[in-house]
C-alpha cells in the first residue's frame, strides 16, 4: 500500500513538472503583458536630429538600456504578449554625437510629416544640386 502511494505522488509530481500544455478553458481571461518602453510611430515622428539628451527623454522616456561601455548609445524595447497570444517586440536604437542626437535605428521609419525626414529631403536636394 506504501509503495502505491508513494508512486502515484511521484507520477503525479512528474506530470506536475511536464511541458504538455493544458487545454485551454472557454471563458477564461488571460491577462495581456507587456515590459519596456512603448514606442509609437507619434513619438518617433517627434524626433528631430540635433535634439539633446533632455529633449529626447521629454519625447521617448527614460531608456530601458544605456550601454555602461558606449554612453552615446541608448536602447528603448518594447516586449508584449496578448493574453494567450504571440510574443511580440518592438525596438529603437538612438545614437549621440556629442551629446546631441545623430540618428536612430529600429523597427519604425520616421513618418513623410516629421522633421526627419524634412532634414533628409533638405540634405538629398542640397547633394543633387552639388
């Protein structure tokens, strides 16, 4: 009888640690998650080359990352999961050239409106007049 029990408490610790998943329940709630920095096309639209720190931080926030190794450098990611659904992430990468903001890269352009863009248009047509 001892040695009964003690198997079906060891098979059922075991099934307790297995990656099976669990069928999922109709009517049940499963909160949606998410970590970082939000970034939205509005506030990469607000950027402007030649922004300061300060000016950066009003705009995106205080950054997730800063590199201890490379101070011009700051890292904004976003990491989501609708409840039961797909993990996603977003991310923005902003460089500074002394102290002033150079350029950025990640997963959002800046849009046909923002003062991005307006620079490099200005800069295309001053090259192609050169």
């Amino acid at each position: 009888m001892l040695r009964t029990l003690i198997l079906l408490v060891a098979t059922l610790s075991f099934a307790a640690c297995s990656s099976i998943p669990l069928p999922q329940f109709p009517g049940v709630y499963k909160i949606g998650i998410s970590q970082g920095n939000i970034i939205t096309q509005e506030m990469v639209d607000q950027l402007e080359p030649g922004m300061t720190r300060r000016q950066v931080v009003f705009v995106m926030g205080t950054p997730l990352v800063r590199d201890p190794y490379n101070q011009d450098r700051w890292d904004y990611v976003f990491n989501y999961q609708p409840g039961g659904g797909e993990r996603g992430q977003e991310r923005m990468t902003l460089y500074f050239d002394n102290d002033l903001l150079s350029r950025f890269e990640g997963d959002f352009e800046p849009g046909e409106d923002a003062a991005w863009s307006r620079s490099a248009s200005i800069t295309d047509e001053t090259d192609a007049n050169s």
